[in-house]
C-alpha cells in the first residue's frame, strides 16, 4: 500500500489530491458537494465489503435506519454477493471503489479503465442498477482517471470529513477526530459527509471492529442534533 499518499489523502479533503496541479481543470470541478445543510451527516464506508464487519456494520444502520454509501473494492465484492445485495435491498447506494484499489494517478489510463470498468460490470450485475458514483482510492486522481469515469457514467465522491480509522486507533479516538471536522463544517454552514473503512484494502477478512463501534459512537452521539441522509439525496 502506498503509505505516502494514505498520510497525504488525510489532507484532501473536499477535492482530488493532487488537485493543484490541475489548477484550470474543469473536469475536477464536476463532483458531488455537500449542500448548506449543516445538521445532515452522511456516512460512506470504504474498501469492503468485509465478510465480519460489513453484516455488522449492515444491522448497526437498520437499526437506526440510517442510509449510507459504500464504495467497494470489486474483487472483495465479487466473493461476497449476498452481502452486495443486501445493501441493496437495505437502502444504500453502492459505489465503485477499483476492482484493487491502486493509486489511480500512478498507472496507465488502461488500467484506470480496467479497474473501474470491471467493477462496474460486476457491481451491475450484481444490483441490476447502474453505478453512478466512484471515489478514487487514496482520494488520488488526475483529469484522465476524471474522464474515463465520466465515460463510464459515474461522478467523483469525496469526503470533507476523514480520520485514519485503518489505523491502530480506538473508537473513541476516531469519534473525537470525526466530530471535530464535523463541528468544522457546520461554522461552514456545509453538511458533511465522512469516511470509515468497513474493510481494509490490503486484507480482505481484516478486522475493523473499531471503524463499525466508531459509527456506533458517532450515532448515538448526533442522533438527537443532526440529521443523517444519504448521499443520494444531495
Ligand atoms: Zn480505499
């Protein structure tokens, strides 16, 4: 994994990393934004699905009705289609995170094309629905990788809230990280839409107990003063 550009994506939050030096690309304009609703939270989840945390983390939402995004890596997807589907058919939106999740802004255009296209496909198949939203592993992109995904009908997703929960951290930890940037965005009158990793790219049974009790933590604590929406209705 690309340790340097993880440390570095921390610090992209609301665009592309490595957006400056593409100052006049309109291309890295056209993403989703978060509206000027400063009480709605959205959660995305990353680099699963995951065969132990995804279902908890799936039950931990129903049980709170709260609708979120995952942007999933297709070669994990493609050994978990229950779990795909269940997604589904729970509400969420479902989002093409590569089929390996490389640094998108370091290989070749083929490649960009193979790895969003096939996980596409897959996902496609899977859901029976288009999939019209990507996020760039790392948040790493140029006017290319840009392109070809606007080709294959999806908008870019990033996040302007963002901790490293892949990282050895407690719940509470990332609780305290998230809420402070959340706090931040709404001074900004903006909603916010924040990361955590239901799975880690680099293993796909990894445990991810605290990023799932984080999600806990982030609900109870918001639930009477803020509003969670999908990512859809923005
Ligand atoms: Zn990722």
């Amino acid at each position: 994994m690309a340790i340097g550009v993880v440390k570095q994506a921390k610090y992209a939050a609301e665009g592309c990393l490595y957006t400056a030096l593409w100052p006049a690309a309109k291309s890295l304009r056209r993403r989703l934004y978060p509206p000027p609703r400063p009480k709605q939270i959205a959660f995305t989840f990353d680099d699963g699905p995951n065969p132990e945390c995804t279902p908890r983390l799936l039950d931990l939402l129903a049980a709170h009705n709260v609708q979120a995004a995952f942007f999933l890596v297709g070669k994990f997807a493609k050994s978990q289609p229950m779990l795909v589907r269940r997604m589904m058919a729970e509400g969420h939106v479902i989002g093409n995170h590569t089929w390996t999740h490389p640094n998108l802004a370091a290989v070749s255009t083929r490649r960009v094309s193979e790895e969003l296209g096939r996980t596409s496909t897959l996902l496609e198949q899977m859901t029976g629905t288009a999939i019209r939203i990507f996020r760039p592993p790392y948040g790493a992109c140029n006017p290319e990788v840009l392109s070809v995904a606007r080709a294959l009908g999806m908008l870019p997703v990033f996040w302007n809230a963002i901790t490293d929960d892949w990282e050895e951290r407690s719940a509470s930890q990332i609780v305290a990280g998230l809420t402070q940037q959340i706090e931040r965005n709404q001074k900004r009158r903006r909603a916010t839409y924040l990361v955590l990793h239901d799975g880690r790219a680099d293993n796909p049974q990894a445990y991810c107990g605290q990023s799932i009790e984080a999600a806990a933590g982030l609900i109870e604590r918001l639930k009477h003063s803020c509003r969670f929406v999908s990512i859809q209705t923005w």
